[in-house]
C-alpha cells in the first residue's frame, strides 16, 4: 500500500483504483472522478490522504490496471475483430493451399470488418503494438499491413469503398509466399541468392493468383505485384518507375517496411516506433514515396499503450491514451502522484525519453 495526498488528486482526474483508509475500507471506489463537491466532502470528514494498492502496479503485465473501464471494453472489442480477422485470413490462405481457391465474400466481409472497426477505435489499434503476435506467419503480417492501410487511406481521406479495397490489398499482398517453401520463409539466416530469387517470385505468384486465378480487381492484384518496386526504380519484380507504381502499392510498400522493423522475426529485434519512424525517414525517396510516409508517420503511434517515458518536468509515467492525428502528445499517467497529464492540453510538457524499452515493447 502507497500514500496518495488528497492534494496530488487534480479535478477532472478519473480514478483509477479504490482509494482506502488505513483500516482497509474504501473511501473513494475506483471509477469516479475527483470534483470539488467530492473534495470538500472529504475535507469535511478530515480526509487528506488514502492508502492505494500498489501491488504489481509497475509491472506492464498488468498495465491493464491503468485503463478505465471504457477503455478495456474498447481494446476489447479491437482484439475481437483483429483475432477474427486473422482467423479468416488464415483459413483462406490454408484453403488456397488445399483446394486452390478462396472465398472473396469472406475476405471482403473481413476487410469491411476491419474498415469499420477502425473507423471507430484507431486509436486503440495505433496504441496497441502488443496486439501483435511475437511470430512470422504470413496471415499476421498481413492483418497488420491492411490496419495501417486503412489508418493511411482515412489519412487520405478515402471514402468506404476505397479504404475496403486498400484493406483487401493488404490483406492479400504477400498472397503469393503461400507457394513459397518454409525453408525459405522461415530461415533464421541471411538468404542464398538462389533462395532471394525464389523468395522474390512471391509478387509475381501473387499477382497470378489474384488477377487471372481469382479475377481481383488491377489494382488489388497490383498491390501483390509491386508491393516491392522502389521509387528509385531499383525494386523488383519490374524495375518500374514511381510513377507507374499504383497507390495502394505505394501504400502497401511504406506499411510492409514498417510493419516489418516493429515486429519480431526469426531473425531480428523488434524496433519501438520512434526507432522505426527515424528509419523510415532513412529511405524516404529512395524506396518510399515521400509524401505517402510523411502522412503514415503522422498517423502513427510513436508511444504505444504501456510505453514507460520519462517528461521534462521529471515526471514517469506511462502512456495510456492516444489522441487521433497527435501522435505525439499521448496522455501519460504519473502512478507516483496519481495524476494525468493530458499532453494535448498541456503544451509545456514532452516526453523526453522512452524508458525500459524492453519492456514497454512487450506484448499484452
Ligand atoms: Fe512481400
């Protein structure tokens, strides 16, 4: 149990978790929000301070205990359509192995899904990078690459239809590395030439699949052919020119490169976001579309839920909600004084440093 002073309680503060006397009854249950009818109460009955419970409070495991209850009613309801979502992009990759074949209407309904479920909680999907599962199959990556599509095609401000097409783009890209050995795909090392060449043909297979096999629209197919072509033109499979990459294409690259330094691999470290952010502005113009990355990086959560930071008024705390289009001025809960700081109102304090960066990256 932990001291917490009546006067380290700002109005408009939610309360977090039950607040007790020193015999152990609740004086203010978890819930409520600090007024100034509710601190004269307390006043009146000459109460100053409360006991809090602090067991497992610094531990991200628990960082659940941080939200309030809409908020995990929310994250909720996200993981619901990201677990659907990847359990009928799994079954029809599976299905395709099998028979060939794929059910558009489910993958369609999936990527409606997905559009609607963002359209009300991006910040939740943005805030959550341990929503991701820690591993490497295809279907994950390309349930991720479809969110940041639709977080980047409602940047754009693509109307519905639009935002589902972007989605089934991402979700089907890497289509064409079902056809791709494990050996190959799931190697720890660095790829023999002969295994990147193999490895490389997973656009073209996708595109053969998707155009002539399934009958998909250009430019989703297109998505799967070219997700890989540069602005240099230095890509592959075609080589082509920036101008001749479609859109959705463009998209699909910036989310796939992003997608792929945030999350684990056989191989690799996940980068945080600030770090993966730095490296996109690395190859901007040479790989990326300028202007494309630009608008994804500004959309993006540069401090996920649960990130540890430190704030130039020497404060730590942890982030525990994003504002839509701020990336990065998140609300930060102080736990040591009990307090938020929402950073969108109060322009005077940054965060100044990322702490423990091991474990604010861990997953839920
Ligand atoms: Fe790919």
């Amino acid at each position: 149990m932990k001291k917490l002073y009546l006067s380290q309680i700002e109005n408009g503060s939610p309360i977090s978790q039950d607040l007790y006397n020193p015999h152990g009854a609740i004086l203010v249950p978890k819930g409520k929000t600090m007024t100034p009818k509710l601190r004269q109460q307390l006043l009146r009955n000459n109460i100053d301070s409360f006991l809090i419970d602090i067991t497992g409070y610094e531990s991200i495991e628990n960082y659940y205990e941080h939200f309030e209850e809409p908020e995990i009613q929310q994250i909720e309801a996200v993981k619901k359509v990201y677990n659907n979502s990847f359990a009928s992009l799994s079954s029809e990759f599976e299905n395709f192995k099998r028979n060939r074949n794929l059910d558009k209407k489910t993958l369609r309904d999936t990527a409606k899904e997905l559009v609607a479920s963002i359209g009300k909680y991006q910040h939740v999907y943005l805030g959550l990078e341990g929503i991701r599962r820690k591993d490497f199959y295809t279907y994950i990556h390309s349930v991720d690459v479809a969110i940041f599509m639709i977080v980047m095609g409602k940047s754009l401000r693509m109307d519905e239809k639009n935002l589902e097409q972007a989605a089934l783009a991402g979700l089907l890209h890497d289509i064409g590395k079902i056809s791709i050995d494990d050996s190959i795909l799931l190697k720890p090392g660095k790829l023999t030439n002969l295994e990147m060449e193999k490895m490389r043909k997973h656009t073209e297979i996708g595109y053969e699949i998707l155009k002539e096999k399934m009958n998909y629209p250009d430019e989703i197919a297109r998505a799967a052919l070219e997700h890989h072509e540069r602005m240099d033109a230095l890509g592959y499979p075609g080589k082509i020119s920036w101008d001749k990459i479609h859109l959705y294409s463009r998209m699909a690259a910036i989310c796939d490169v992003y997608d792929a330094i945030t999350g684990e691999r056989v191989y690799k470290k996940a980068m945080l976001p600030h770090e993966a952010v730095e490296y996109l502005m690395t190859i901007v113009g040479k790989h990326l579309d300028r202007s494309l990355t630009t608008q994804f990086i500004r959309n993006i959560a540069v401090y996920p839920m649960g990130t540890k930071v430190e704030l130039n008024n020497g404060e730590n705390g942890i982030v525990i909600k994003l504002h839509d289009g701020y990336p990065t001025r998140p609300v930060i809960k102080i736990p040591e004084k009990g307090i938020y700081r929402d950073l969108l109102q109060d322009n005077t304090i940054l965060i100044q440093n990322i702490l423990c960066p091991e474990e604010s990256s861990e997953a839920i």
